[in-house]
C-alpha cells in the first residue's frame, strides 16, 4: 500500500534541519506500518520500540535523559549497535512514557545525529495536556486515512490516479464512469488502511463493514479507557450525534441535538477530547473573506466532521446496495457524505486553512472557504449534477474571488470565475493555478 506521507518522511532524512519528528493522527490511520515501512525502505537497520506497558523503558528514561545513556540503554534492549546514520529508531505508543516524550528535546540539542520518529494514538492528547517538551525541538508530521488517489492506487487504479495528478481533464473526462464507480466504492470503504486492504484483496463489502466496526469499537473503549471519567458519557453523546448533525440541511453543529437544552460549555472538553485524538475535524464559520481567514474566524459556529466516511456510513447504518446501485441513492444522506468526503480530502492538504462561511442573514452559505496562503477559494458542494450556484454568486459579487470552485459529479469545466472541478478530483484543488 502506497502512502504519499512517506515522501514527507524522504525529505525529513535528507534534511540538514532534521528534528525527532512526530508522527500524529487517529488510531489505525496507519502510523505504525508508515514508521516500519519507512525504517525498511530508507535505512539498512531499524530498532522499534512500543512505549505501552512497557516497564523496561519506563524504568529506562525515569533516570535521567541523557542521550549516551539512553542510546546505550536502547542498544542494550534491541541486542545490537545503534548506527546514527543507517540505523532509524521508533518511539511507538510514546506518550505512555512522557519522559521518552521530553527526550527529544535533548536528542535534538545533544545526539541530532540520530533519525527517530515517534507515534501514538493518543498522542494529541498527551501534547495538549502540555507534556514536557518545548516545541521547537520536533518536527511534525500528520497523518490521516487515505485520500481518494490512495485509494485508486490501493486498488489497482494506479493509472488513474496518476491522471488525476497530471489534471489531464480531456482524458479523465473520458474515464470518468471509472473514477465515479471508484468513488462510490470510496464513500463505502472509506481511507482506514485496513479496510482499504481488506477490499483490495476481496471486494468484499460485509467484511469491509466488519472492519469499520471493529474499528468503531475500540474508539469507544479509548473513550472510557483514556478520558476523564466526567466527560466520558458526554464524549460518546456527542460522538454519537455527528451523523445526525450531518444529515441537516444545515450543517452547523448545534449542542441541543446531542441531548435536549445543552449548553456549549458541558460539551466544549469532549469537543477537544475527540479533536485531539483525531477522530473529529471542527470547521469553524467565518463572516468574512480575507487574508487570512483565521482572523475572520467565529468560534461559537462550526460543523464537525469525523475523521473518515467510511466509517461513517457505518455509523449510519448505510447499506452498499443503497450506494452503489445507481445515482438516485440514499438522498437525504447523499449531502452529507458527499460533504465529509470533501472535508476528508482537503485535510490532506498541507497548510490549508478550511473554513465555511455563512452571511449574518443566513441566506448565502458556502460549503467550504480555504485559504491557500496566497488566495481564498469559496467551494460549493454538489452530492449530483445539480448545478445551481445561488450562493456561490452572492459570496463573489460581495467578496470578488479571483476564482470560485463547485465541485460535483459533473464533469470538468472553467468558466470565466467558476471552475467546476469533479469530486474525483477535489484533492488537486490547490493546483489551481494551473487551471
């Protein structure tokens, strides 16, 4: 399985400012098998250590953190030589022993010569809670479920997913019943690795959905296992009430569906809790459209999406029949996993910034508003072909976008302000300016 991330991990070897990097993203995203493939593809050796339950290592770094000690402590665990050059260490699970966390900090200042890349589940969690180690000393790197061209090239597309990156749209045009067939099997399956490889070798959907489950179920045991006990019951409410929340015409987040006459302040640590792990995506609204976007940024509306929909079709209960058979499917939910795909694929996206915007009235809504750092795109978000875009010249004729997008199942097409860009194809959306 072929993750783009591991391109991040060549240029972070080959640099001259190489820093311990931290690899973050929610469990079973696939750090680990990124970490040992990495280890194997770039380097002649690789020691991998997992923090969990671990006492060796706990006792290890509770003595002190000097890095000649460590280093010999680390060889004497793995039984071999520790070579600085050819050798890349893994720190699996680190935030279970937090002084292996503030060690970087000292592998970075005393030993930079050693590569070490570190993971964990709940890494987010542990960073946020202020773990000590001063940022600065590490590099980060985040990881989420494959994206759509992933998932063309785990499957076999591996053509077409290099079509899509050379934005040959008179070819792709050609393919498209490939690619939208492709993209069904994607808002069924999803990006978590397993899944992705489960139907790559059996296209089998009942065992897919075994997988989602699975995995849906230890989320919930990380919920009891690792938050506070105060908030857990709120966690799961919330977790819960996210498909409900997508299905709404209008997506904002509102606390009275998660349990009647809530109040933002009960449920803002779950909100973060479930941030922090990396199951959910917050997207907050702006009430206006300038560089950049954070400073337009209103902090009491947002949508939440959660880290993949695949499995949130299996929260949903979604059947594959349903989706897969023809264009008229699952209507009232088609929105909302078209607009989660959507948010799913810009993640990816490094340095986006990705917003919504809603006019004070409420009568212009846009799906999506990024900020590449050079300009704003407005992207207006079609589950079909309906190709009506009310909203989208409301937002131009108040804001003047140097380019607006609509993406849908429609094939691709510029206008002279409007660039229709498939679904498919949404991952290229900060190649723009090649359009």
């Amino acid at each position: 399985m072929y993750r783009i991330a591991i391109e991040k991990l060549y240029k972070w070897k080959n640099s001259k400012r190489r820093k311990p990097l931290i690899i973050e993203g929610a469990r079973q995203v696939g750090k680990t098998w990124l970490m040992k493939e990495f280890g194997k593809q770039a380097y002649s050796d690789t020691v991998y250590i997992n923090f969990d339950s671990n006492t060796r290592m706990a006792d290890l770094f509770a003595v002190d953190l000097d890095t000649d000690r460590l280093i010999l402590g680390l060889e004497l665990y793995a039984g071999r030589k520790i070579d600085s050059d050819n050798t890349l260490l893994i720190f699996d699970e680190v935030q279970e022993v937090p002084k292996a966390l503030a060690s970087l900090k000292y592998f970075y200042e005393n030993a930079p010569q050693y590569h070490i890349v570190c993971a964990g589940s709940l890494l987010g969690i542990a960073l946020h809670q202020g773990t000590s180690f001063p940022v600065g000393k590490v590099d980060f790197l985040k990881l989420y479920p494959l994206s759509f061209s992933e998932f063309l090239m785990a499957t076999g597309n591996e053509r077409f997913a290099k079509l899509l990156k050379k934005q040959d749209f008179e070819m792709i045009t050609n393919f498209k019943q490939t690619y939208i067939d492709a993209l069904k099997q994607y808002y069924f399956v999803g990006g978590m690795p397993e899944a992705v490889q489960s139907f790559a070798e059996s296209k089998d959907f009942n065992e897919v959905r075994t997988i989602q489950k699975r995995i849906l179920a230890a989320y919930e045991q990380d919920f009891s296992k690792h938050a506070p006990n105060e908030i857990v019951p709120k966690i799961r409410m919330l977790w819960n009430s996210i498909p409900s929340q997508l299905a709404r015409e209008n997506k904002k987040f509102i606390y009275g569906l998660v349990r009647e006459g809530s109040r933002a302040r009960e449920y803002e640590t779950a909100i973060m809790w479930l941030s922090d792990c990396g199951l959910v995506h917050k997207v907050s609204r702006v009430n206006a459209a300038g560089i950049p976007l954070k400073a337009y940024e209103d902090l009491k509306a947002f949508k939440l999406f959660i880290v993949d929909v695949g499995l949130l079709g299996c929260m949903t209960g979604l059947n594959q029949r349903t989706l897969l058979d023809g264009d008229d499917l699952f209507v009232e939910f088609k929105g909302a996993l078209t607009e989660q795909y959507v948010c799913q694929q810009l993640k990816t996206i490094e340095d986006l910034g990705i917003y919504y915007y809603t006019n004070d009235r409420g009568s212009c809504e846009i799906d999506f508003v990024i900020d590449t750092g050079e300009q704003i795109i407005p992207i207006e978000v079609k589950a079909e072909t309906n190709l009506r875009a009310k909203s989208l010249k409301t937002y131009r004729e108040r804001f003047e976008p140097e380019l607006s997008v609509r993406t849908s199942m429609a094939d691709y097409k510029k206008e002279d302000w409007l660039l229709n860009l498939p679904l498919y194809a949404i991952e290229q959306i900060n190649k723009t300016k090649d359009y």
